[in-house]
C-alpha cells in the first residue's frame, strides 16, 4: 500500500467519523422541526420503527406553527421574554460595566475580598440561592411581577468578571492621556471604554440574553399568573394531564430556539473576539 494510498484511506475514515459525530449532533434538531411540520397522528405513527418518515413527514402542515398563536395565544409569552431580556440586557450591561470599572481602574478598600465573593458568586448553583432569592422578593412585594424577574439577573458575577478582564487591558496611558485632558470619570468610561469594549458589550449581552430566554426556574417561581409567564414557562402549556399535544410542543421549542439562534449567528465573530480577549486571562 503507498503512501499516498494510505494518506487517502486515513481521510476517508477521518470525514466518515465527522460526519457521523455531525449526524448525532443534528438527529434531535432534525427531530423537532419534522415533529413539528406535522400532526400528532402522523407523529405516533413513524415514530417507531425507525424509518425515512421517521424524520420527513408524509403530509407537511404548519398548523402546530398557526396552532401556536391562535389556539395557545404564544405571543404573549415571546413578547414577555422580549420585554425581560432586553431590560435585563440594558440595565446588566451598564451596571456590569461599571462595577468592572471601578475594580480594574482604582484601588479601595477591601477590593480583593469584594473582587472574590463576584467570583464565587457566578461558581453558585442558582438552584441554591432560588429559594431565599424568592422569600426576598416575596418581601419586596415584587412576586409575579416583571421587577422580580428583572432585578435578579442583572448583577452576573461572571459578566463583571468578564468587563474586569477586559478593561484591564486597556493601556494606562490612554487613561492618564484622558485625565490629562481634563476628562473626568464619566468621561473616560462613556468617550474611551464603551467604544474600545465593543466585543465583550456583545458577548455580556449573548450571555444575559441565554440566561434570560433559557430561564425556567425562577419565572416558574416569581410569575404566578399567565399575563407575564415567559416562554420557557409556556411550553409547559402543552403538557396536560390527559394528553400532550406534541406537534405544538415541537413548533413552541423550534420556535424558542429560532430567534435566539438568528440573534448569535451574525454576531458570533464578536462573542468569541469577547471571550477570547477577555474571559481566558488571568
């Protein structure tokens, strides 16, 4: 056997392992959009054995797509998880960003301390702190309201961690430079860091959009009534005690998965710039 030969023989088995992991990977997503694009009937069906329609439907119908708005009222929710998410976003993003800046720009008492209880508190299950998190909101009068889901996520150990890291490489002397000028501290912050701070305000966001549109504990916990249940929480809706209407399960999944999907892919160049300048340093 050449060289060459075998060279060409590890390439085949190499591609044939890809593509193989790729199918694996892509069988749960290909899954849900075909349980989707048809009825529950059809769905019982080819469910079992497993064959061509098991993924490619015999009739295509988006009815579970229409059911969705019409029949379960889901916009409510998605526009709910709109509202929450993007006031998180906003108001995490500003207060991250500037509780980095007071950590990676100045020295003052008990910095280290402070600096470490931000980094243990990302490393905490949120399963732990859910409870008593809900008995002070429940105090703060603020149980099924969109305060009580909001104020939560806002302060992130690990989105501060990440503004630290990044502002700390920022040349000093553009900072000196700037007070030289004249320029105070609101100055500095809003003309030099959020303009230099491009790709790690974008990956903050990502990461406070995930945890935001993903949650599912805490809204179960602080929304008691449907006028402000978020997404996660509807497609609970579709699980009765009777019966589960799966086709629209399947479309409120692919649905939920959609949107934050066509949010990362254009900016996914930033959210790696932003954890790999930042997130990985020490």
């Amino acid at each position: 056997m050449t060289r060459k030969t075998k060279k060409t023989l590890s390439h085949i088995v190499l591609y044939s392992v890809l593509i193989l992991i790729a199918v694996l990977t892509l069988f749960p997503l290909l899954w849900g959009v075909s349980a989707s694009l048809r009825d529950d009937s059809e769905l019982y069906t080819y469910v079992m054995p497993f064959s061509i329609h098991t993924l490619i439907p015999v009739k295509w119908t988006v009815k579970s797509y229409v059911d969705l708005f019409t029949v379960y009222g889901f916009l409510k929710p998605v526009l709910n998880t709109v509202l929450v998410t993007a006031i998180s976003i906003a108001f995490g993003c500003v207060l991250n960003s500037v509780a980095a800046f007071a950590f990676a720009m100045f020295d003052f008492r008990f910095k280290k301390p402070l600096f470490s209880l931000v980094l243990i508190s990302f490393m905490i299950p949120f399963e732990a702190i859910a409870l008593p998190l809900y008995r002070v909101a429940d105090k703060m009068k603020m149980v099924d309201t969109f305060q009580g889901m909001i104020l939560p996520s806002i302060a992130s150990g690990l989105v501060l961690f990440l503004f630290v890291q990044f502002f700390k490489d920022i040349p000093a002397e553009l900072l000196d430079a700037a007070r030289i000028d004249g320029a105070n501290i609101g100055k500095i912050y809003s003309s030099i860091l959020i303009p230099l701070s491009k790709p790690v305000f974008i990956t903050a966001g990502l990461m406070i959009f995930m945890d935001q549109w993903n949650s599912y504990l805490w809204p179960l916990l602080i929304a008691r009534s449907k006028d402000i249940r978020t997404i996660q929480i509807a497609l609970t809706a579709f699980n009765t005690e009777h019966s589960t209407a799966w086709s629209a399960l399947y479309a409120g999944s692919m649905f939920s998965a959609l949107i934050p999907l066509l949010l990362f892919l254009p900016l996914q160049k930033y959210f790696v710039q932003g954890i790999t300048s930042s997130g990985v340093k020490g």
